[in-house]
C-alpha cells in the first residue's frame, strides 16, 4: 500500500481498496486459507479419511500436456511394498462459490494419479471454500 499511502490518506480509501482487494484474496488471503485447509487434513482424525494422514501438501498432477494444481494431498502413511494411498485430493478457494467444475478437476488428477500407480480406491474428492459449494 506504500505507493498508494498519499491517496489513503486524502480520503480515499473506498477505490483504493476496491483496487487491491483482488490482489489481497488471491496473494494473502488465499494461500493463508490453504495453509490452514492442509493444516486441517493433517490434524484430522482417521474417521474423516478412513486412515490417519501420513503426509499433506499441495502440488502439481501432470499427465501429458495436462497439469492440475491440487492444493491439499493427502497421503496414507507409506507401506513398504505397497502403493501409496491417496485418502484426499482438494482444491481451495476462498472467494469463489464451488461446484461440478472443482470436483471435475479432481476427478481427472485422481484418476492421473491412479494411472501412475498410487492407490485412488478410497480417495476422498474435497472442495474447501470460504463462500459456499453448490
């Protein structure tokens, strides 16, 4: 807000923030939201994915020309021998309302994901949102 600071202070607040609000949902609010949706998945107890998380995080599910930015992975705890188990892929938003769209993209990354040899049997398909899910 610095290069703004002489507008702030004249009185004009109202544009100036109706023209940083986009930046600050998407380069503030936005990830911090994601930190805590992944912080979630790592806390929560076996019911909500029928195992205990053994990693969270986010990333990128390539396949061909194609790239999915999942925002919170959720692994089983890795089993010597066997494939690792997908138990949640979600995507985050805080200013948009979810929908079929959201659930479709994770869909597609589950489905890469079995391709590569992961465990999607039981993955559970989240959307986390700070306006609603339709």
């Amino acid at each position: 807000m610095r290069p703004r600071w002489g507008l702030l202070e004249s009185g004009r607040a109202a544009p100036i923030w109706a023209a940083a609000k986009p930046r600050f949902l998407s380069q503030v609010v936005g990830p911090h939201f994601e930190r805590i949706c992944r912080e979630f998945a790592m806390l929560a107890p076996s019911e909500v994915f029928g195992d205990l998380p053994g990693d969270v995080g986010g990333g990128v599910v390539s396949g061909g020309r194609e790239q999915i930015e999942v925002d919170v992975v959720v692994l089983g705890p890795a089993v010597q021998g066997e494939p690792r188990r997908v138990l949640s892929l979600g995507e985050c938003t805080w200013s948009e309302v979810m929908g079929v769209r959201h659930v479709d993209r994770l869909r597609r990354a589950r489905d890469l994901l079995g391709g590569r040899g992961y465990d999607v049997r039981d993955t559970a398909l989240a959307c986390y949102s700070g306006v609603g899910v339709r």
